[in-house]
C-alpha cells in the first residue's frame, strides 16, 4: 500500500506506517523492547549518529506495554539537577517533535500543578521550586486564589480534609497522546531504515567472554554487535538469563479513565496527600492515576480497592466530577530503583546496554531517552546527561534520590 500523508485522521490500525520485514541474520545493533524508549532510540542512533541497520525487537506489539498503560504526563519540574537536567533536555525535546517527526503527537503544554496540603508540603514545595529556578526551569510556587485562577473546578475550600495551601506550576508542563508518540518515532525509524520487528520475543543471549555477540529469540538467532535493553519492568527478567542482578523490583501502576466529558479542565492536577492526578484527555475522559501497588507483581489489571481510593480522592478535589462514570481501568509494570531514579548506560558486559528503573516517569523522558542512550550505545560511553544515572552508583554511594521530589506516581 503507498504510504500516506500523516494528519488528524490517523487510522486505527497505523500499520501502513512502518515496514513489517522478518529478523536479518544480523545487526549493528539490537534493542529489545518497541516501547516509547526503544523506538526513540532507535530514531536518534539513525539520525545523530547514522546507524541505520538496527533492530527492534519486540515480544508483542508495538507500544502495547507501557507505553499503551501511562497517563502521559509530560514535565521537568525535578528536585536534583541530573534529573532536572535529564527531564529538561527531554521537555526542550518535546517542544519540536511534532514538527520534527512530521506526526501529530497533540502534545498540549496546559501546566501541571503540584498541590501542598500541608506546611511541610509548602516547604518542599518552594524548596523544589527554587531548585527549578536555578536550572533554568519554569516553576512558579502558587497560593490558593492563584491556584484557583488556574485551575476554577479545583476545590479550595479551607474546610476539607485536605485544604489547599498552595501548589507548585510547571506552565510548560503538559500531556501528549501516546499511541501517536510510539507511531511517530516509529514511521521516522522505519523511513531511516530501522527494521521495527514484532511478535518477536528474546529469549537468551550468546555470549563470548565477557562480550554479548547476539541474542536468541522466538523467530531464530540474531547476531549483534551491540544489544541494548529497554522492556522497561522486565528488563530485570532480560538480565537475570545473564546472572546479571540489577537492582530492581517490578510494581503495577493503575489507573482509569472516565466517560467522555465536555473539556472543562484546563490542567493537570496532582496530590501527594490524596495520592491521585488527574487530567483530561483530548477526546474529553479523565485520565486518574494513583499510587503504585505496594507489592511486586506483573498483573497488569485493575483492582476495585484501589479504584475506590482513587475515585474517593478525586472527588475531594474535584466535586464536579462526583457523577462522571468509570469507563476503563487498567495497570502498568513499573521498574523501581532504590533511589527513584533511573539507570541508563553501561553493564558489566561488553557490548550490553541497559535502561531501565524510570518507574513512574519514563514517558514524559521519552525523547531525551532516546537521544542519550543512542549516544551512549554509539560512543560506548555516557553522554553527560545520563552519566549520573549509571548502575555503578549503587556500589559508589552517588545516588540520585528522587523519592519526595517525584511527586506522586504518573
């Protein structure tokens, strides 16, 4: 079928987009994993450092793990300066993508207000907005009146269980649609000469010496000059066929969207003390998240408890919704590191990459992903931006603690 010019009527079944060709015998370089991470590292190793023949390598469909299951959250508004930096370049990213890709990615810069229910809530708060300032990033710590400036349906009221103080605002801050993220990186991969392989999953490695020269997988034996990981909460299941322990634990992460609504909200809301976020999306459902699930597991379903806090939560803030009806409900696979940051770079094995540990975050880093693991697989070695993110800094002590600053789980 002769490709078609890209637009708002994007068809159901984009897979006009992109090639679907069988696995060659080999490739510079294969990366497992065709979420919103591999595929933008894939279009960056292509297009900064022109290496086209490239493998992704799916077990299932494209984008169908968590980059189908995240609210698409998009914000750089982080305590530390490697992640600030880190989620910056990424922001800076998103706001020529569109443009870039050719695609329509319906990336909305609305803003994102963080709530304070308490005073040690402002006093982080302001503490990460100066942060911010001092990164050159837009953050603002607003008070009630100017909170319900922005946000009007929002209740502000002193006499609830969980008043609002102030909020932190992010103006730049926002959402896109995912699916057209995963299709634009995909369809611009693909055009460079990336082979985008699907239904395809990895099921060892070959390895000489201290080297990974391949991988074997449900379609045959793929030989690789290089192999970089990105299946996100089971990358840590991908390592241990090598005896490799990264320090993970693998969460799910629900959330639900509501029936279609007229757009009455105007931004993205999130509350640490009420756990719940709440935005709405291009159609009009309201997209909720909430907290991560305490114990470890792969499920990827809803369950009814955590609905209910969710809802319960949501209509404290939001009265206005108390009738809006549950449409859909679902859970994610989060990979969790011990300090809440992610790991990006090298392994103890040659010619091995890893990326993985962005638990809650990982899509609204998507673009600044792809373009700093691209150049660390291209140069073997970190580029600065993700160099603090290494695995060896479990064993240094130089890690980068993103538990309170993260906000609530998104």
């Amino acid at each position: 079928m002769a490709p078609r010019t890209p637009g708002a009527d994007l068809p159901e079944h984009p897979d006009w987009l992109w090639r679907t060709p069988d696995p060659k015998a080999s490739y510079d370089v294969v990366i497992v994993g065709a979420g919103g991470h591999g595929l933008a590292t894939a279009y960056y190793l292509a297009k900064n450092h022109g290496i086209t023949n490239v493998a992704v390598l799916e077990r299932g469909w494209l984008a169908g793990g968590n980059m189908a299951r995240n609210t698409t959250i998009i914000r750089s508004n982080y305590l530390w300066d490697e992640s600030a930096g880190l989620y910056e370049h990424a922001l800076k990213l998103w706001e020529e993508l569109e443009a870039e890709l050719e695609y329509p990615l319906l990336f909305s810069q609305r803003g994102v207000l963080n709530l304070a229910h308490s005073l040690q809530d402002v006093r982080d708060s302001v503490r990460r907005v100066n942060a911010n300032k001092l990164n050159g990033i837009d953050a603002e710590f607003l008070d009630p009146m100017q909170v319900a400036e922005i946000c009007p349906i929002l209740n502000t009221s002193p006499d609830i269980r969980y008043p609002v103080l102030g909020a932190t605002y992010q103006p730049r801050a926002g959402i896109a649609k995912h699916d057209h993220v995963a299709w634009g990186f995909a369809r611009a991969a693909d055009q460079l000469g990336v082979d985008l392989i699907q239904g395809c999953e990895v099921t060892g490695f070959d390895v000489v010496g201290d080297r990974v020269v391949g991988v074997r997988t449900s379609r045959g034996a793929i030989r690789a000059g290089k192999v970089a990981l990105a299946a996100a909460g089971h990358t840590s299941v991908l390592a241990d066929i090598l005896g490799l322990r990264l320090p993970l634990q693998s969460h799910p992460l629900q959330a639900l969207v509501s029936e279609l609504l007229e757009p009455v909200h105007p931004t993205v809301v999130m509350s640490n003390a009420v756990h719940v976020y709440v935005s709405q999306a291009h159609k009009g459902e309201l997209v909720l998240g909430a907290g991560i699930d305490s114990y470890n597991s792969y499920s990827q379903r809803g369950a009814f408890h955590v609905i209910e806090r969710q809802m319960s939560a949501a209509v404290e803030l939001f009265p206005i919704f108390a009738r809006a009806h549950v449409l859909r409900t679902w859970g994610g696979i989060v990979d969790v590191t011990p300090d809440a940051s992610a790991i990006m770079g090298l392994t103890p094995f040659d010619g091995l990459y890893v990326n993985c540990g962005w638990g809650t975050g990982g899509f609204k880093a998507t673009p600044g992903v792809g373009w700093c693991y691209a150049h660390t697989i291209a140069n073997d070695r970190p580029h600065p931006l993700n160099a603090p993110f290494s695995l060896d800094r479990f064993t240094t002590g130089a890690l980068v603690d993103e538990h309170g600053a993260a906000g609530v789980a998104h």
